[in-house]
C-alpha cells in the first residue's frame, strides 16, 4: 500500500495537503508511522463514515446556502473522497448547494470567497503559449474538461474569472453522478476579459482586467486552445458551458466533428426537457409528436430544446416539416416570424407566417400543450397566460427552466394554484414540493445534471470520439423510461436521489448509440455495462 500522486510517494504534512491522497483522521495507525503522520493528526482514527456524519453536522451548522457551499469547496480541498462520499449520501440537499442556484452566488462573489487554485485560467494575454498553459494541469490523464468563457452564467450574465464556479461545479457532478474519477477532470476558464463593469471597478477582481475580446481575436484564441487542448489530449470529451448566444452554437457547429466535445446548454438541456416530455405524453395520452409547443426565449438553449424535441417527434414517425408545425417560439420581440431581418439561420427555422403574437395572445390562438421558458425573465408566466392554458388543455406541461430561481418564469405553486392542480411542471432550479389534492408532489428539476454525467461515463466507457445527436436522442428516452411510474403522481423526473442508478442506464443507451453509431469500437449490451461499471468511480478509501 502507498500513497500516490503520479510518481512522486507523499509523506508528512505534503500527503495531508493533496485532496485527492488525504484521508485525515481515517489514516490508521500503520499508515501515519509509515508516511510520517504520527503527532499530525489527533490520535482517534475514524472510519470515512464517521468523518461523513462529523462533516454533515458541520454542513448544517451553516445557515446560508452561500456558505454551505463555501464549507462544501474547501473540504473538496481538503479530502476529495470524503467530499464525494458525503455528496453522493445527501445528494438531494446538496445538489442546490454545490451547483443550482448557489453557484451562482459563488460566481457573483468568486473573488471574495476564493480559497485556492483549482483547475486552469487560459488567459488571453497567455495565447501565445496556450500549450504551455495546458501542459501544466495538476493531473495528466484527464477523460472530461469543462470550459467557460465566464460570458452567460445561468441567467446572471457575463461574470467573467468568476465563471469558474461553474466548470468546478459542473465537474464535480461528473464525479457525484456518473462516477468520473475526480483526477481525471479538469475544470477551464478561458478568460479574454469581462465587460461587466462591477468587476472592471472592483479592485478585488482576480480576472483579466480588459474589456472582452471579440470577433477574430476571440475566434482565433478558441482555435488555439483547442488546438492546445488536442495536442496535449486528443481523447477527452470537452464540454462546452454558459457560452453566450453568439458563441455557443458556432463553436459546437465547428467542432463537433473534430473531436470529441458537446455543448451541455444546448445539447444536454434539450435532452432532460425530452425526457420529461415523454413522462408528461404519457401523463397526458398524447404522444410527443401531437403537442403543440410554446418556447419562451429564442437564444441558442432554447433553440437547441426544440431542435432537439423536434428530432424526437421525427423518430415517433413525424416528418421534418410536420414536426416544426408544431413550434411557436418566442422572443423579446414576439412571435419570430419570416417578415423579420434580425433571426439567424436556426432560428429561422421556427419563423412562422404572420405578425409577431405576445405569449398570452398566442396561448389564447393555438390551444398550447406545452409552455417551456428560457427566457431568463422571472415572473414571464403570468396568471393570466397560464389560467388561459389551463383552460384549453385538461393538463397543461409548464417548464420554468431559467435559471436561477430568481429569472425563473414562474414559481411551480403559483402553476399549481392557477390550474386546480392540474399543471405537470419541470423546473431548471430547486423547488420544494407542493401540496395538491392533499399530497406532497415533488417539483422535477429538468435538471441537467440527469444526462451529462451520464454522457462522461459514456464515453470514457465506450471510447467514443464523438458525441453524436443519436446519443443525445437515445439518452433522453433512456431518461423518460426512468421516470415512467412518476409521472402519474405529477412528478415528471426521477427522484433527485437516485440520479447515480439513473446515470447508469443513461450511460448504457448513449454508449449503445455510440456504438451503433460507428463512434466507438464494436461492443454489446454485456460488455458496455461492464466498462460502466469498471469505470464508475466509488468514493471510498483504497485498500
């Protein structure tokens, strides 16, 4: 037995400082006189639940939510395995606390509560040595990056440096969830200034202090750290995050066939919001290909949503054309519709005739099925929209998916009072459960934590090289064949708690559409569930 980190053996006070080879007070007897620990701990030995039960009472001892998550992040720090076995115990109290809605506060405040290094700042003013930058990552075999720019956290807006709160987070659901060893993950910032004039006049700002490059300055520094990013890992999966409008699409359009990379705003929204579709179609009788959809917010998520729920009404037999008959997408300027100038070519694609309906109006013409919001603008559900839905459809599907809570188009037991109970409602944040008809019904998160980790251990299980759109698809049925049986209590997702069995079965539908796909090499059912198995990380001590 030893403790490692790479090559180097770590003895004394250098051992307790590594997170990832620290075990604190549950090193035993032998293992302090051998690494040179003996007067550096208190002499109890504990077993890793007892430091779980002292370190959950410690998280309760924690009022706010920003502070929790502060606790949380240090002793990430301090003891990754007991981090994550703490996490993946209490997953559904901590879930909020570690990513949605408190990471963004953290982002908000990253300069203030910023404790230590974690994962890399690709700075502009670096670019002439990005591979330099991505050589010296802390660990050398990595299987998942994600990467910010820091331009559109959740719906809080351009937070630049502070944008890593959100590839942190992001990863260590990974690790909690799919079971990506935390070792072979790394956290990016790609930080080419901010235009957030809080941040530019804070002296306390640990990013870039310069207004945000643009344009062909941007676009050839994202070309260079891919490039750096292929060079020095060809075969890991890098996940774009909160990359504004302008830049996500274009950026997962020119590189998803170059490697192994997706966009988890646009590719991962839209598959939980699929899956929980298909749980509220069998709520409801109607199939996915027959709902009539509302989309509130034209942006590249949402966008990417409907693409995504239209690729699915294809598979349920729909043409192409039929099924976009079935959108109504709409912006800060109304209805899109062909007559105006100002749409790019995806959003063109869901331009009706006509002029430029607002959301009640048009609830009102069409009879919606389905309202989905990624608007960002708290409260755009109005009373009077939804009670107009509600009294068109027997069960009207609501998703306020904003996040966080605050941009949330709706609050799920003003939904609930204003239609009799009747709505089935997907939330993008945390809500606690409602009271209908004298039940408690939990609120489903469409939360995407439900698909990406799955989609890590996918890939690192299979050996894919690429995220195809049928993996995507095959996930988000794998998801609502989850949820079936929840739906009819009014829950259209599985319980948040048992999100790490769910990853599982996620996994194994991507990594078999990865397969058929020709993306990974030739494997069947049998052998996938055991690559699942054999790389799905357990927080525990090694022997």
């Amino acid at each position: 037995m030893g403790a490692k980190t790479g090559d180097t053996t770590l003895r004394g006070v250098r051992l307790l400082e590594s997170p990832l080879d620290n075990r604190g007070t549950a090193f035993t007897v032998a293992q302090r006189r051998e690494f040179g620990l003996v007067g550096l701990l208190p002499p109890v030995v504990e077993t890793l639940q007892e430091q779980v039960d002292r370190a959950y009472d410690a998280f309760l001892a924690y009022d706010k939510p920003i502070n929790r998550h502060i606790y949380l992040r240090q002793l990430q720090d301090m003891n990754e395995v007991l981090f994550y076995r703490l996490v993946t115990e209490h997953l559904e109290e901590m879930l909020p606390v570690v990513y949605t809605p408190t990471v963004g506060e953290a982002c908000q405040r990253f300069s203030e509560i910023y404790r230590r290094p974690r994962g890399l700042f690709v700075s502009y003013p670096d670019r002439d040595r990005l591979r330099e930058v991505i050589a010296n990552r802390p660990n050398r075999e990595v299987d998942v990056i994600v990467v910010t720019d820091g331009q559109r956290i959740l719906g809080l807006g351009d937070q630049g440096a502070g944008g890593m709160g959100i590839p942190i987070g992001k990863l260590g659901l990974y690790t909690a969830v799919g079971g990506i060893h935390p070792a072979r993950t790394l956290p990016i910032l790609l930080d080419v200034g901010t235009d957030n004039e809080e941040l530019l006049a804070d002296p306390r700002y640990l990013g870039w202090r310069e207004r945000r490059v643009t344009g062909k300055e941007y676009d050839e520094f994202v070309d260079r750290f891919v490039e750096a990013v292929r060079a020095e890992l060809p075969d890991v999966l890098l996940q774009w995050e909160d990359f504004a409008t302008p830049h996500a699409r274009p950026i997962l359009a020119r590189y998803r066939d170059q490697l192994l990379t997706f966009n988890d705003d646009i590719q991962g929204t839209a598959a939980v919001v699929v899956g929980a579709l298909a749980s509220a179609a069998a709520v409801t009788g109607r199939s996915l290909r027959e709902q009539r959809v509302v989309m509130l917010g034209a942006g590249s998520a949402a966008i990417g949503v409907a693409d995504t729920i239209r690729a699915a009404m294809v598979a349920e037999g729909a043409t192409d054309e039929q099924a976009g008959q079935n959108f109504w997408v709409i912006d800060v300027h109304g209805l899109l519709v062909e007559s105006r100038d100002d749409l790019s070519p995806e959003q063109r694609r869901y331009a009706r005739d006509g002029k430029p309906f607002s959301l009640e109006e048009l609830v009102e013409r069409i009879s919606a099925d389905v309202l989905i919001g990624l608007s960002t603008v708290g409260g755009a559900f109005t009373e009077s929209v939804v009670r107009t839905m509600a009294s068109k459809v027997d069960r009207p599907v609501i998703f306020p998916l904003s996040n966080p809570t605050s941009h949330s188009e709706a609050d799920p037991a003003d939904l609930a009072e204003w239609t009799g109970g009747r709505a089935l409602i997907a939330t993008g944040s945390p809500y606690p459960p409602l009271e209908i008809d004298g039940r408690r019904v939990p609120v489903a998160q469409s939360n995407n934590v439900y698909i990406f980790p799955a989609m890590g251990l996918a890939v690192t299980a299979a050996r894919a090289t690429r995220v195809t759109d049928n993996m995507l698809v095959a996930a988000a049925k794998a998801l609502g064949t989850a949820a079936a049986g929840h739906g009819a209590s009014g829950t259209l997702l599985p319980p948040v708690g048992t999100m790490r069995e769910v990853a599982h079965e996620v996994a194994l539908a991507a990594a078999l559409a990865a397969v058929a796909d020709g993306v990974a090499p030739a494997a069947d059912e049998d052998e996938l569930r055991a690559a699942l198995r054999a790389n799905q990380w357990q927080p525990a001590y090694p022997d």
